[in-house]
C-alpha cells in the first residue's frame, strides 16, 4: 500500500491563499465565496467576496473601505472558530490597526500567515506576537540588510523638528503618507504644541473611522473653503497620490516630505519629487523579520511580496526549507486605495 501524500494545508492558485480542507481563502485577490481577511489595505482586502471573516477591530475599517452592506463575522484575537473541521484564530500583526496573523491548524499541524507585519510597538496597533507554528507565510516587503528602522522616537523627534522649522521660516509641512495605518500613526505621535494638524480629506475620512477605536489628537480637514493663511505654518497629513495635484496648490508656500521605508534610498526621494524623507515603515526591516522567522520555531518558510528571492536564499543558507510563492500582495506600495483618495480630493 502506497504512502499517501498529504497535500499542503494552505495552497497558492490564481484566486488566492486556499485552504482547501475548510473551503476558505486567506487575502483572496479575486472574487470567491469566503474570505478570512489580515487586514484593511487595500491589497489584502479586496471587494466582491460573498462573505468576510476578520477581527473585530478591521470591521468598520473594511465597511468603510468595501461597503456596508457587505457580509462580515468578527473575532477577538486568539479566539478560534472552526471551518469543516480547521481551527483558525487571528493574533496581533503589529502592521496596522486591526491587522492580524492568521493561524490555521488542522490534524497536529499549524500553519501561520502573517499579513503584512511590524515587530515595533507603534502605540496605535495592537503589538505584534509570536506565534508557534510549523510552516510560516511571510511578506519580505523590506528583506534587504539595507533596511535597518531607527527607533520611533527618534524619527518623531526629526518629524516635529522639522515641522517646528518650517513653521519658523513660514512654510506649511505637507507630510504624506497613507490613509490607513501610516496617517493615523503620524498622527498618534506629532506634537501639537507645535501648531495645528490639518488633514486632506482621504486622511480625514478613515481617521474619523479608526477614531472609534483609537484616541487620537484633534484635526481639521481642508476644504473649498479652508483659507491659505490659516494652513500657514501648520502640518497638513495627506495621501502620497495627492502630491503634484491641483489641491497642493493652497498649501503655497509648502515643504514636503514623505515617511516610509523607501525613504531608506535618497532615489525613491527624488523620483517622487520631496524635499524631506522620514524612514518610517509599518513593515519589519530586515531583522524584525529574520527575528520573528526564528521565534516561530518553523522549519518551512513561506516568503510572498518583496525581496522574495532574495531573501528565501538566504533562509536557506540559514538551514530552513525556504521557498516562494507569487501574489498580488504589494506591500506599502499597495497601501493606498486609489478609489478612495479619488473621491475623497478636494479643492
């Protein structure tokens, strides 16, 4: 009698991350029956699913994002629910608010997905945890060594610096940064003794969203009728996609800068046209991720958007069974919803 192979508990096709036992998808990027959601960017929670599953917290973020009408079942984090016989539960990403790691186990074996992940405690996400699994699924958005994230602290102290010198010379600070996650930890952390913070309406829109979950300084958002010397000399938070359009214009006269971890190449800041970079990332940097691979106590490793290649030939140099496999996860490129900086620009 021959020895039957049993197939992979998570598999990789053309709809998404399949758990065939259950009959689910996890992030699916196209249309199925159900779908087990990591979290709110646009990238990993996509419309058009029958029905969704996800943690309590990312509810009103993808109602908001997807619709409200749409079919949606909510857990706390660490609380299992069972699909035909797999147990699943989600537990703290650390990305962004509302983003979990997807743990699915199923006879003796644990599988884990992270989403996309952050080890440092940003003080607006729930801190990411270490959970014990088998097989790994990780983004490798940053997996380069060149990635080396310098405390938070340290980066806020260069943002509302750099804001508190551009209001002495006159100048309105345009920071940009997405409408999910990265705008919400700016906003978590400025210092408001500076002066006010002003939002484009993208910003303002899922801040007043993710307000029901989170205390977060006041804000105001620009408007038709928002006056140009009442922006002077304050901080206004916008989406990358508003920088070269029309709406800018009123911020005059302005300096930009951009927080990501792209900022980490002097390139990626000329080629989007910003006077000021701040490294700040909502992703592991190179360490975080190795750290957190080897904190598991996986043997198999799955890498998935980013430095895929790169990285899994290392993790194999290391001794564990590394390999890749191809999404449309994007990571911070992904982050923001152009359907929803669209609607929501204002003159």
């Amino acid at each position: 009698m021959k020895n039957s192979i049993r197939e992979p508990l998570l598999q990789f096709n053309e709809n998404g991350i399949y758990c065939a036992a259950a009959g689910v998808y996890l992030d699916p990027w196209r249309k199925v029956d159900k779908a087990i959601i990591s979290h709110g960017h646009a990238d990993h929670s996509r419309w058009g699913m029958k029905s969704y599953i996800t943690h309590n917290s990312n509810i009103p973020i993808i109602k908001h994002r997807l619709g409200e009408d749409i079919t949606v079942a909510g857990y706390d984090f660490g609380e299992s629910f069972t699909i035909n016989g797999v147990k699943f539960s989600f537990h703290p990403a650390g990305h962004i608010i509302g983003s979990s790691q997807i743990r699915v186990e199923h006879k003796g074996e644990v599988w884990v997905f992270t989403g996309d992940y952050k080890t440092e405690d940003d003080g607006v996400a729930v801190p990411y945890e270490v959970v014990k699994c088998d097989t790994f699924i990780t983004e490798c958005t940053f997996g380069l060594p060149a990635f080396k994230w310098r405390p938070q602290e340290e980066v806020f102290k260069d943002i509302n610096n750099w804001w508190a010198e551009n209001k002495a010379e006159g100048k309105t600070s345009v920071l940009f940064g997405y409408s999910l996650g990265k705008a919400q930890r700016l906003l978590k952390h400025l210092d408001t003794d500076i002066g006010k913070i002003y939002t484009h309406g993208a910003i303002e829109n899922m801040t007043e969203v993710v307000r029901q979950l989170i205390d977060l300084p006041p804000t105001e958002r620009v408007t038709r009728e928002t006056k140009k010397e009442d922006i002077k000399g304050n901080i206004v938070i916008a989406p990358p996609s508003a920088h070269g359009t029309t709406w800018i214009r009123k911020m005059v006269p302005y300096v930009t800068a951009s927080a990501s971890g792209w900022m980490t190449f002097r390139g990626a800041r000329r080629r989007r046209a910003i006077d000021k970079g701040f490294v700040l990332s909502d992703h592991c940097d190179w360490q975080g991720l190795l750290q957190s691979i080897k904190a598991t106590g996986a043997e198999k490793v799955i890498c998935t958007h980013g430095y895929t290649d790169i990285f899994s030939r290392f993790l194999r140099e290391q001794g564990y069974d590394a390999r890749t496999e191809a999404t449309q996860y994007e990571g911070e490129q992904g982050e923001e919803s152009k359907s929803e900086t669209s609607k929501d620009d204002e003159a």
